[in-house]
C-alpha cells in the first residue's frame, strides 16, 4: 500500500470548475456535460453529489434522483453467497488498475470506462482517494470492484467478476470493513436489479444530499489508512 494511503489521501490541487447544484439536474439527472477529471475536479463532484460518466465526447456530470444507496445493515448475503465468500481472498488496493481494467473490458454491454476514466481514477488512487476491493482464487484475479472514499463515504463506481459470486464476496467485503471502521454512507448511484437483490434502495436526492453531507464531513474510515487481507465471513 501506498504513502498516500497509509497516511491518509493528499489534498489535490483546487479545481478550475465549479459545478451547478445537484438539484438543478434535468429528468435523466444530468447536471452539466464538460470540464475535466482532474483530482481536484473528481473530489469536488462527489463532495456535491455528482459522479461523471462519458456523454458522447465529453463528460457528463450526473445527480438521478432517486439516488441509490446499499444501507450497511441491508446487505442480503444468500446462503450460496456466504459459502463463496470462502472460497476466495479477498485484498485491497494490490491491483487497482487491473480491477478498472477488469471493469472496462469492452467485450462487457453499456461499458463506459475509456482510458481517460481509468487514467483519472488511478491519479485519484495514487493520492489516496480511490480504492480497490480484490478477490482472488489461485493467485488469480478473479473479480473486484472500485470507489472513492470521502469522510464515511464510499462511491461505488464499478464492479466485475470472472467467477461466480467474485465481485459480490468483494461488496460483502466491503460492506463488513465499513461497517467495522466508521464507513456510513455506500452510494451506488442508479439501481439495478442486481444491486436491488442485494439490499440496494432508493432515497431522493435531497435525502441523499442530506445523507453525503453528514458523511464527509465525518473522520475517513480507518480501513482505508491500512493494507489488509479481509477474514471471511462465518
């Protein structure tokens, strides 16, 4: 593990873009298409409530209302999920770039991650800002999935898996380092059916822009200030 993360995430510089609120977001929750992915620039959407996503050429800046969230005691862990959560290791931070590689495999549908995004997401991690949840079977990379932590909040931003059930031991994972080290607030942003069977709900997004405002403004979650291998789940 990194300086930055041992240490806890270096300040980037300020950004050169400010961003409209959150609650000027037109039916599809577009706040505002252009400016960059800087550090800086990154921190200060999600400190506002927005997360960028490509829109054509350029970036789209997104707040949808409802917003989801996976509530930390909601977690639905099956029976056959618990069993999986054995089978495999599970790490941080020790491949970031592989697991938003594995995130950006264009053989996935409505994949969205360019090489800008990944670029911008490891200058975010090397700062100490984005982190990976990995799991592993055999020395193997096998799923994962990666966000950015502010104060107790953690925006998940994607997710994959080459084996059954990976990336969700890699949120179960999750779900049990935030829920022992101060994490509060788990922002998935546009529900799925997937992440619905998981527990996932929606709130609206002045609910939401409550919830994140507590949130960073709350101490970082320990976890992510040291390198550690995650126990299974009993």
């Amino acid at each position: 593990m990194s300086t930055a993360h041992r240490r806890g995430p270096i300040e980037p510089a300020a950004s050169r873009w400010s961003f409209p609120p959150a609650t000027s977001a037109d039916e599809n929750g577009l706040v505002g298409a252009g400016a960059d992915l800087e550090p800086g620039t990154l921190l200060n959407g999600y400190r506002t409530g927005l997360f960028p996503m490509p829109l054509g050429r350029t970036i789209g800046w997104w707040s949808p209302d409802p917003r989801a969230i996976l509530p930390l005691t909601q977690l639905h862990v099956s029976r056959s999920l618990r069993r999986s959560c054995h089978r495999f290791e599970v790490r941080m931070n020790t491949a970031f770039k592989d697991v938003v590689a594995g995130c950006a495999d264009p053989s996935r549908p409505n994949g969205w991650i360019d090489d800008n995004v990944a670029d911008a997401y490891t200058h975010l991690h090397a700062l100490g800002w984005a982190h990976s949840i990995e799991t592993w079977f055999d020395g193997e990379l096998v799923g994962g999935l990666y966000g950015v932590a502010i104060g107790s909040l953690f925006a998940g931003e994607s997710m994959f898996h080459r084996e059954t059930d990976a990336s969700k031991v890699a949120l179960v994972a999750l779900v049990d380092a935030m829920k022992a080290t101060g994490g509060a607030l788990l922002d998935v942003q546009w529900m799925t059916p997937h992440l619905r069977s998981l527990g996932a709900i929606e709130v609206e997004r002045t609910e939401y822009l409550q919830m994140l405002d507590v949130a960073i403004g709350q101490p970082l979650a320990s976890v992510w200030r040291q390198p550690m291998t995650f126990a299974a789940r009993k």
